[in-house]
C-alpha cells in the first residue's frame, strides 16, 4: 500500500481555521483526538474527479484508526465484500460519497463502528439538523461527512457555529477533500493556501443548494465489543459525483435495513 509521508499529512485541521464570524455565538467542533486531513492526489493516487467521497472517508477512519486508513482500492474493496458493489468496481474511478456508503465502510473497518445519519429534504432545511450535528462534535466528536443530490461534491464536516437569532447564517467548518497539494510548498505554505483559497472555511448554510436534498453522516463511538458480521445491503448506490443517490437516503437505508431495521444496520435516519 502506498501511504502520504507523513509530513504531507495535516493534523487537526480544525485549529487552522480562522474564527466564525461573530453573530455566531455557539461554537462546536470535532474532538482534539489525533486526525489526518486527506485531500485529492494523496498517495500517489490521481483521483481528481472522482475521489472525493473516499477523501472524506479516510480523514473520518483516521480519527478512529492509530495505523494508516485504508487505501481507496481497499476501501472498494470492502464495499464488494459487503455486497455494495460488484466485482468490477475494486480498481476502478467510480465514486463514493453517499452517507449510507460511508456507513458501511466505518462499521466494516472500524470495528463495528455504527453511524447515525441526518437526512434534510432540501437545503432550506438543513438548519432544522444543526442542533443534532453540535450534539454530535460535543458528544461524540468525529469528524463527519454531507453528501447531497444535485449537490454532489463529499464535505468533510469538522465544526459548526450555530446563529441562533438567524438560524440560515449558522455555519459548517468545511475541509473541502478537492483540495490538492501540488508539492511546490512547504507545511506552512500548504497550511496556509488551506484558509487563504478557502478549502478549510466556514460556510453558511443559507448558502446551501435549496434544490438539492442533503445528508449527514455521523460516525458515532466505537463499541467496546466487534458487532456482529453485517450483512450486505439490498441495493444502497449511490448517484454519481459522490452524492446521495437520487430517491434519498430514506429510501436507500431502507432497502439496506431490511426487515430487521436498526438491529441489523447500524443507520438511523433523521428528518
């Protein structure tokens, strides 16, 4: 496996950040447990275009892994040994992003890990989720992912600031895995290009696609004991660009549950 030397990797990107800006007086961001942020062409992978969802991945498994996270071929690979994808698709630049994938691939490689996963019908609504996503980073505190429908580019989640008083000028710490290092700089540099270009902001959520559904993954605490083998999921793609599919996470997770429901899937869907 190819890994990033180590001095590519970033740390906690989160103390990066600049402040949210100042009508957002409640602040909440992911745990200062040592994590990685992973971005486009890391580890000598060339995966502009397609290997967003899979970014955002790895920075979440880092935050639960000591070792180096899965590669993007082996993170496929799980996906086909779950039953999510055929045989085909270990090896090739096909697109993962959607929350119920995400899912999948942090209970398989994290040691039964279950994700809970927040669901708004448009953009307009996500604000009614923000409450649940600051209750996330203050119990909890990974890092989380958002995927949507006609919004389709994977957002690697490390923060919110909740406006009370205008709840659409709340805002999202975003680490955007499109992000590409292209070597010509030094850590500083790299760390400073991040806030400067504005791949490692705050984004209003107003600013959000009012079309686009959009859903949330949070991948909760690590049980102190290995779940049970899960079993693979009746059909739960996603739609192209890493989003989430286009009937939703609803209607994907559902066919992923089973008659079993939470039981046998570690989802729960909200909204």
């Amino acid at each position: 496996r190819t890994m990033a030397a180590p001095s590519a990797l970033i740390p906690q990107p989160h103390k990066l950040a600049p402040p949210p800006p100042p009508e957002c007086t409640d602040v909440f961001l992911v745990s200062d447990a040592p994590y990685y942020l992973h971005h486009y062409a890391m580890d000598g992978v060339a995966d502009q275009g397609w290997g967003c969802g899979y970014r955002t991945l790895q920075t979440i498994l880092s935050w639960y892994r000591q070792e180096p996270v899965p590669s993007l071929r082996e993170i496929q690979r799980a996906l086909v040994e779950l039953g999510d994808k055929p045989e085909a698709f270990e090896g090739s630049k096909e697109w993962i992003g959607g929350a119920v994938e995400v899912a999948l691939c942090v209970e398989r490689l994290c040691g039964g890990t279950p994700t809970r996963i927040l669901h708004a019908q448009n953009g307009l609504r996500v604000p009614a989720l923000l409450p649940a996503l600051a209750a996330h980073f203050k119990g909890v505190g990974s890092p989380a992912m958002m995927g949507g429908s006609t919004d389709v580019c994977s957002k690697t989640l490390l923060g919110v600031a909740l406006c009370h008083d205008h709840p659409g000028r709340s805002c999202l710490l975003i680490a955007d895995p499109h992000f590409v290092n292209h070597g010509r700089e030094g850590p500083d540099g790299v760390r400073e290009r991040l806030v400067k270009e504005g791949w490692l902001a705050w984004k209003r959520v107003g600013d959000l696609q009012a079309g686009s559904f959009y859903n949330i993954a949070l991948p909760q605490r690590r049980p102190p004991a290995v779940a049970r083998p899960l079993e693979a999921p009746a059909a739960a793609g996603t739609a192209a660009g890493g989003g989430d599919g286009a009937t939703g996470v609803a209607g994907a997770a559902a066919a992923a549950l089973g008659p079993g429901g939470s039981e046998d899937f570690a989802i729960e869907v909200v909204g």
